[in-house]
C-alpha cells in the first residue's frame, strides 16, 4: 500500500493506492494515522478512488484509526468507495459508524462546515 498525503488547512487527505488486503500490507496505515493525531491533525480524509477491494485487516484498521481520530476531537471521513467495499461495512454493520463521500472536495465542504 501506497500512502499519499495531502493537507490543506488542517485537514489530511489520505490517498491509497496498491493491495489492502492483509496485515502487512495496511499496519502502515493506523501508524501514519496515530503521526498525524500526534502533530494536531485529527480530521482526516482518505481516498479510496484507486481501491476496488480490501480484507477485513484494513476493515479493522479503519476502525481504529476512526477511534484514534475522534478520541483526539477529530473525525475520519471515506471517499471513492465502490459499492463492492460498501458491501463490506454493510455486512459487518459498520456503515454507520463511517461518513463517506462521493468526491474529496464533498468530504472537505463537509469538514469545513462542521
């Protein structure tokens, strides 16, 4: 996995890129996560326009790096999910645990206004 970040104002926006589909391949992300809350940045974004699947390692990563995010104050919002990974938060009950977007710049309105 591929980590590229963006920050604008105080928002990090997150886009990945590669295979999400073990352990070894997503730890990266809850440590990049656990970096930016430590520098004061806890809203965050990411992008998964370039993803068209994931395991359930990086399920359990997004939920607790949504837990890292909102316990320092912040929030952790998805964009560019397929209906194929949707299909993944419906079956394990965590859809309405996440927000998610259909564009970066609806996730950032939405961040902005909030």
């Amino acid at each position: 996995m591929t980590i590229k970040e963006e920050i604008k104002d105080d928002i990090a926006i997150l886009t990945l890129t590669g295979d999400l589909m073990d352990g070894p391949e997503v730890s990266p992300f809850h440590a990049h996560i656990k970096k930016l809350v430590d520098s004061n940045i806890n809203r965050v974004i990411v992008d998964f326009s370039a993803i068209r699947w994931f395991g359930s390692a990086m399920l359990g990563v997004l939920t607790a790096s949504l837990a890292t995010v909102r316990e320092a104050g912040g929030d952790l919002y998805l964009v560019g999910i397929t209906k194929r990974i949707e299909s993944i938060f419906m079956v394990t009950s965590l859809a309405s645990a996440f927000q998610t977007y259909r564009t970066v710049n609806r996730a950032l309105v939405h961040f902005r206004h909030n």
